[in-house]
C-alpha cells in the first residue's frame, strides 16, 4: 500500500493553498527542481443542509446537490464565491433561528474556507515529498528596552529590534543589524526582503506568535512600512485565538500569511510534552537541551546583558543570535516531522494540523470521504457518559525489579479484532481508514529497519510515527462531542473489552505470583516471579489474550518507587531516573522542591531512603537561613483570560487569584493572555492569602529577604511526609 492509495490527492508537490478572491483558490508547487510556481482555479464555496428544499431557498445558490443515503445532512449547497456564501449563512440563521455550532441547526458549515476548497478539490498538501524537500525558515529578533530593567514593548518608541537572525532548511545563514541596515527601519525592510528571497514554504520561530511577529509587525507599522512577508507581497493577517492541548487552554496571536504556513516550536514542545509531562520549562534553551540538540560551544546571554553586549562585543551576540534559530531548526526537524507527513492525509494546512486536536483532524479526513462520494453526513450524537480506563495503584512504596508490559494500541486493537465500527458510518470509511492506517505503519516499521541509508531511515520512522499518534487517536474521536460519526455506546464497549482485557492480564499475572504495582489504560508495572525471563514471560500472557490483541514486555527497571496512583519513579539499568506524575514533577512546583524531589527520589530508588529525613532537614536549615537565592522560590502559571475579564469577574463576586491580582499591577509590562508569570510568596504566616502575598520576579530585590519561610517550610514538610509514608508501606 501507498500513500496514494491511502488518501487520493489530485495535486503532487502542493504546499499550499489560498484563497485567492471570492471564487478562486491559488496552488502553490515547489517542485523537484526546488522552484515554486502557482496555479490559479475556480472555487465555489459550499455548505450543507438537512434537504434540497431548505437549500434551495438560499440566494445566490449555484447548484443543489442531494447526497446518498440517511445522513441528517443531504444536500450540498454550491455557491458562486465567497460573499454570496456568507450571506446565505445569514439567511439560515433567519430561516431556521439556529447559529451554525448549535446541534439543533438543520444545516452545516465548514468555516475554514481551505478545508472547503481541499475537499472539493481533492488536494492535499505535500503529496509526493518529504519532509527534507520542504523549505522552513527559522527566525529570532533582537531587542532593547528603553527603560533598564524592563521588558522591551513594541508599542515603545524606543524599544527597538536591533537584530535579526535568520536561516532555513538548505544551510542558508544571515545575522542582521540595524547598524548595517542603516536603522530599524532599514532592518526591518532587509529582513521583509530576506524573506521574499529566500521564498520558504514555512516560518518557524520558538514563540513565534506571541512575541517576534508581532514586534516585528508593531515597529512595521511605525515606520509605514507595510508587513508584506507572504507570497506575491501579501500582509500578514493577524488575529487572538486558542487552542487546547488537554485541560488547558493556549491563547496566541495566530498570523496567516499568504502562500506559506507558520509553526511555532514553542507550541510544538507543549504538544510533545503533553503525554509525559517532565519537562520544567518550554523555553528556547531548556528545550533545546532537553532534546539533545544543545551544542558543547552553544552561545549563551543573560537577557539583561544583551543590550549592552551590542554595543561591546557584536560578535558574541550574533553567534547567540544565530544559535538560537539554529535550535528552533533543531527542534522542528524532531517535532514537526510527524505533523508535516499528517497533512498529507488530512483536508487541512500544515499551520492547522498542527494546532487541531487528533480528533478534529479524524474528523476532517471521514467527513472528506463521504463528500467527496456524495453521501450525506450524519449529526454528533449527544454526549453518554460511560466508564473508562482501568487505573489501579495496587501498591505503593519501593519494588524491585520491575517490568513493564503492554498492549500495543490496545484500543485500536480491539477496535480492529472485533470489527467495530459507529452506528452511523453506513459507509464502514472508519474500519477502513484505521484498518488501512494500521497496514501502512507495519509496512514503514518494516521498512525503516531495513533502510539502507539514515535518510530514508529517518523519512519511514518519522511516516510511522505520525501514523501512530492517528491511530491511537481513533477511540478518542468515539467520545469527542463535535465528531460527525462519534458513538459512544462503540465508545463504552471498547472500554469494556480493555478493561476486561487488562484485568485478565492482572489476575494471571498475580497467579502466575507476580506483584502488580500500578496498571494504567494499556499497560502494568510489576515485580516478576523468580526464575522466569522476559520472553516467556510475555509468551505466557500472549497465549491468555484474545486474536488481534498483542502484548510486549517493553520496560525492565531495576527500582520502582510508587508513590501514589499515576505518580511513580523508575531506575533504569543505566541509572537514569524517570518521573512520572504532577506530584512528583509539575511545572508550577517551585524550583527548590522540584531540586528536593529529585534527591529524595534519587536516595529512595538507590536504596537510600533512611537519608531522608536528614536530607529534608538539610533543605530546611537553608530555606531557614536564606542561603537559596529568591529565584529558586518561583511559581509559574499562565494566564488564560485578560486581567480586564478577570477584574469584571471580580467585581461580580468570583474569586481572587494570585496570578491575575500581580499582572494587574505589573509595572514593566502589560501581560496579555497566554503569558506566563513567575513569582513567590511573603509574609510570615503558614497559610497566607496568596493573592495578597506575592511578589512577581521583576521586583526581586537580593538584598532584601521576604520569602514567606513558614509558608515554603510547610510545603516541603507535606512532600517530605508523603514520601516517608510511601516508603514506610
């Protein structure tokens, strides 16, 4: 099987698609030649309703098309371009006194114009390249604060960017200054041109959307010079959006530029840790170490020093400056990778591939196929709770060895063993793109082991991983509440059969005289039985499951210690330790305690726990005597609101919170949502009010100790207390 019997594209080497006016689209190629050329075609519009009577009172329409079969929605509406399509959008919501998101509307819209005009052209992004022919450029500015001590501020006159760092995917290179450029303004102008030179397919930048674009775009617009970095000269359009990656939500300026797609490696860091969820920071530099990528000679500056290195050594901070897109390279050849070859699947822009959620982009991909067949699409059902994963912490304290074993993609697994598929896909499109998906990835598994070169060992890895990331994600769409052919009773029996799955695997391995320690949605930790080996171990539990479900033994730890359900530390052979959990590794958690938990961990999986209590006692007396510096007290946390929307909320009786009470009265800069605050607690009290006691990092002051000691003693004292207990069971 190929890729183009996977998911048919009518269009090779396309890397993007606009909207070029009201009824056309413009295709962009950059063919094999490295050359980008354009076509221009025709684009209707479209939309969907409940019947070809209700369709065929909307103005303008060009053409009524009834769909096959019972789904709610079975006519197709076409529309000449795009005005007279967003006035029949209006009409319907008089016609049938319903907003287009409400379950209720007799009717349907797809408002991402491109995903309209990919359906109905049946192109998708990418067809017939790899992620290497793609032409991503990095970008990084340089800036100074008028006022010392405070944060630079576009809106600022004399807040200026004063470098720009640049490079892309085929070596290019260039650091530039407004000293070269003749000022600000011809900096600015250089690096708009630099841009169209270069031509790339993709912008990248780490924290992109909230800080260089829109700087850039600000001090732009100061000097008149319009912000022109999309193709055939087109501005940027820039706009407040969101998206969620779990429980939380990301508030970023989105910018679309015409012809190209952008990627922000901060979001795709946030994305990668969202299953983990070890990593303390999403900056640049911890990122980039993180990942492996950080150079031995890598350039490193104080951001308080980078204003006055411009004036005394150039070099130092171009090397910096350089450095820094050097690793956003870095971080994208890991991260973006798997999203790139997604696009190639799915009826959306790079750009929105990587911020949609797994199920909306299923989502798009299913709805694709029945559109593109002319079968009508059925409503979501409404949301049924149902039971989910089986999760036990069958023991807590300190086990060794333990392994590790798991089923592979058990809900996809059991999806494919038992043919299921929803009550609403009378086309059986969902089983045959999983079962489809699934082939493909074996074959690129297969053919990654036996690549010959690291190239093509690297293009079927990174095709298999992206492959797994939407097959995994085919149970998750059952439940998702917008998702056309969503089923939750499908949902509640494939949970039913994991779980039935999973417990069976607990109760042979307790009579086979294993202790199991922690089980969680597809897999088990547990201490083995003597003389046994991994092999027959696994063997011994593959002959008690079902066909089409398959175990491995992927992990043999020398130490666990469990410290509650879902948090958990593993020793490996090696002696690298692993964290799993937000009470054992959580971002908010101030960087004294997070320093705390890895040496308790580190002694406790050594065998070294009696040294905790004194160790504990160690970090007590230099909290006590302030010998940790103030930084090392900092809590962080987002904003996911405007300080005016939480200051509305207040004044209506909600809550205070610490973090919008500070940004409020933040003096150096005015934090928008999506930033991140830093700060730590005064006073003296045990329980202090924290919206009241605290201080941002801006205003520390190293001479002047007001650390609430009571407040952080107490914090410690509640981590150091769970650990003795765990260890002590």
């Amino acid at each position: 099987m190929t890729k183009k019997e996977l998911i048919h594209s009518s269009y090779e080497r396309l890397v993007a698609l606009e909207i070029a006016d009201g009824s056309h689209a413009e295709l962009f190629f950059r063919g094999a030649d490295d050359q980008v050329t354009s076509q221009v075609v025709e684009f209707r519009p479209w939309l969907l309703t409940a019947g070809v009577d209700l369709g065929a009172q909307l103005s303008d329409n060009c053409g009524v098309q009834a769909l096959e079969g019972t789904g709610a929605m079975r006519a197709r509406v076409e529309f000449p371009e795009v005005k007279s399509y967003e006035a029949a959008v209006k009409q319907l919501k008089k016609l049938t006194g319903q907003n287009p998101s409400s379950p209720l509307a007799p009717y349907r819209v797809f408002t991402d114009l491109m995903q309209q005009a990919m359906i109905a052209l049946q192109a998708r992004l990418f067809h017939g390249m790899t992620f290497r022919e793609l032409r991503r450029m990095q970008l990084d500015i340089e800036c100074r604060s008028s006022v010392p001590g405070k944060f630079c501020d576009a809106k600022v006159e004399g807040d200026e960017i004063f470098m720009v760092a640049l490079t892309d995917s085929t070596g290019f290179e260039v650091c530039l200054t407004e000293r070269e450029c003749g000022g600000e303004a011809g900096l600015l102008t250089r690096t708009l041109e630099v841009i169209q030179e270069r031509d790339p397919d993709v912008l990248e930048g780490h924290n992109l959307f909230n800080f260089d674009l829109p700087y850039l775009e600000t001090r732009c617009k100061r000097y008149k010079i319009p912000f022109a970095i999309g193709r055939h000269g087109r501005i940027a359009k820039s706009r407040a959006s969101r998206f969620t990656i779990a429980e939380k939500t990301i508030n970023y300026m989105r910018y679309d530029i015409y012809g190209r797609h952008v990627v922000d490696t901060y979001h795709l860091v946030r994305l990668a840790d969202n299953t983990k969820r070890e990593m303390d920071s999403y900056g640049l530099k911890y990122s980039a170490k993180y990942f492996g990528i950080a150079k031995p000679d890598r350039t490193y500056v104080e951001g308080n020093a980078i204003t006055h290195l411009y004036e005394t050594d150039l070099e130092r901070l171009k090397r910096y400056n350089l450095d820094d897109v050097r690793e956003t390279d870095g971080l994208s050849k890991i991260l973006s990778a798997s999203y790139f070859y997604q696009t190639q699947l799915l009826p959306l822009s790079y750009q929105n591939c990587v911020i949609r959620g797994n199920a909306t982009r299923i989502d798009g991909m299913l709805c694709a196929e029945y559109l593109v067949a002319g079968a009508a699409l059925p409503s979501p059902q409404a949301a049924v709770a149902f039971e989910g994963a089986l999760t036990e912490a069958s023991q807590t304290g300190l086990f060794r060895p333990v392994w590790h074993i798991d089923v592979r993609s058990l809900y996809p697994s059991v999806i494919l063993a038992k043919r299921l598929s929803p009550s609403t896909d009378v086309r059986g499109v969902f089983l045959t793109i999983l079962d489809n998906l699934r082939q493909f990835r074996l074959q690129a598994k297969d053919a990654s082991r036996m690549a010959s070169t690291a190239e093509e060992r690297d293009y079927y890895s990174a095709l298999q991983a992206s492959f797994k990331i939407l097959i995994n994600s085919f149970y998750g769409y059952l439940g998702f509440a917008q998702g056309t052919f969503n089923d939750y009773m499908m949902a509640r029996e494939v949970t039913a059969t994991g779980r039935e799955i999973l417990g069976g695997m607990r109760d042979h391995l307790t009579e086979a005289g294993a202790i199991v320690v922690e089980m969680d949605t597809d897999g088990i930790y547990f201490v083995p039985p003597e003389e046994t080996t991994v092999e027959a171990m696994r063997q011994r539990i593959q002959q008690e499951l079902p066909p089409g479900i398959e175990v491995e033994l992927d992990g043999v730890y020398a130490v666990m210690f469990s410290y509650k359900s879902k948090n958990y530390a593993l020793l490996e052979e090696n002696g690298h330790v692993i964290l799993r959990g937000a009470a054992l590794r959580s971002r908010s958690m101030e960087p004294f305690l997070r320093r705390y938990v890895d040496g308790a961990v580190e002694r406790i999986l050594n065998g070294r726990g009696a040294e905790v209590p004194s160790y504990t006692a160690e970090v007590e007396e230099a909290i006590r005597e302030h010998r940790f510096p103030l930084t090392d007290f900092l809590q962080r946390a987002s904003l996911n609101q405007t300080v005016e929307t939480y200051l509305d909320g207040r004044k209506k009786g909600k809550s205070r919170q610490a973090v919008y009470e500070l940004a409020a009265r933040a003096k150096t800069r005015d934090y928008q949502p999506g930033d991140t605050l830093k700060y730590y607690v005064t006073g003296t009290r045990k329980k202090p009010s924290v919206a009241d006691n605290s201080k941002l990092d801006e205003e520390i002051d190293n001479t002047v100790r007001d650390e609430n000691v009571a407040y952080y003693l107490d914090r410690l004292k509640s981590l150091s207390d769970n650990f003795l207990e765990a260890i002590s069971n």
